[in-house]
C-alpha cells in the first residue's frame, strides 16, 4: 500500500513547494527547514538548502520541531532509526543568526545598509529604507520611535545589539536599515525563520518579503 508519505518521499525535492512532515501543509522552501540525514543517521540542518541528499522538511516554528523531534517524524521521513542532536534547536537558531550577520555583511560591502538612528532615519524619511533590522535587547520606546511614520516597513529583529554591531565592526548596533533587494530579502526570511523558532514575535512580519526583492 503506498502512502502519503511514501508520495512525498518521491516528490520533496520537486516543484516550488514543500511539505512539512509534522503539520503536512506545503511552503516555499526558503521559508521552511530543510534536514538531511548524514552518513552516520544524524540529523543535520541544512538551512540553504544545497546539501546533497533527499531533504526532510519542516515548518520553521518551535512547536513543529519540537513535535518531530520527541515523536520520531524525523526517523519515519528517514525510513529508519535516526540520531536527532539535543541542542537541535540551538543549532537551527544559531544558524539562522548567523546567516542574518553575513548577509548583513554582504549588504555593507555592497553599500545597501546604514546603521544608527540618525542615519535609519534619514534613510526611512528619503525612501531608501526597504527593511528595518533592529536589536532585540535594544530600548523598546527607542524603536518604537525609530519606526514613527513607518509602520509599514518590514522588521528583521536580532537578538543582541552586540551581534548586530559585531557585522558593522562595533561594539553596539541597535538600528540598521537596509536598501530593497535579495540581500535584504535574504535576511528578511531569515528573521521569519529564526522568529517562527524563537518564538519572538517580529512587528511587521506579514508577508512581504516579495515586495524587498
């Protein structure tokens, strides 16, 4: 008897979309997890999507992942006995931060991104601004101000004003904008993700990564 499963197993790797193995709904990959098991049966993140391997996918909330990590989904996609790490978690959101500050990264050697609250300001007030990264640790009446006028634009939130300045070569970064583009797209997702884990939840974070790129 061929099952659901057995249907995915074939296909999730094809066509625009994914499915989830926990919740069984289908996304933009991007937007999701992406696993694979490696040659030892550990399950390993693979958050561009690029390690070969049939790929094992799940929705990128903390529910989820927990769900397929204490109920065996992750052996049943595997089609045997897996070793899933405990810290599973902690690796995807350390990642996924991690991937924030190199795209940041990108952006600033490629003129696309400001930092500091006069400078964020003047590039939301000119038009420039197509994503808003803030520090989660930052003031919260200082952001809030920040974004007077510019409710609209999406919000990529980092945990620490220490990490973000650390991809601008300071000490401190609470505020930083970034021009329209697939950087800022980039890391527009990213947040998405590491928010769905975190379970921080990102203002802004209706879907309007489409309108960065």
């Amino acid at each position: 008897m061929t099952t659901d499963a057995d249907h995915d197993s074939a296909d999730d790797e094809r066509g625009p979309l994914r499915r989830c193995i926990v919740t069984r709904e289908r996304a933009a990959p991007e937007t999701m997890l992406r696993f694979v098991v490696s040659p030892d049966r550990v399950v390993t993140p693979d958050l561009s999507a690029r390690l070969p391997g049939r790929g094992i996918w799940l929705s990128a909330r903390r529910d989820v992942l927990e769900t397929a990590r204490t109920r065996g989904a992750f052996s049943r996609a595997a089609r045997g006995q897996v070793v899933v790490p405990p810290d599973l978690d902690g690796i995807l959101q350390a990642g996924l931060v991690r991937r924030i500050m190199e795209t940041v990264g990108l952006a600033r050697r490629a003129g696309q991104v400001t930092y500091g609250f006069v400078k964020v300001r003047e590039w939301i007030e000119g038009g420039r601004a197509g994503l808003i990264i803030q520090a989660g640790d930052g003031s919260p009446d200082e952001r809030t101000r920040l974004l007077s006028g510019a409710r609209d634009l999406p919000i990529a939130v980092v945990p620490t004003a220490a990490g973000l300045g650390a991809a601008f070569g300071r000490d401190h970064v609470v505020h930083a904008a970034m021009s329209r583009g697939e950087l800022a797209r980039r890391v527009h997702i990213d947040s998405e993700r590491f928010a769905g884990l975190s379970g921080r939840a990102v203002p802004g974070s209706s879907d309007q990564s489409g309108e960065l790129g």
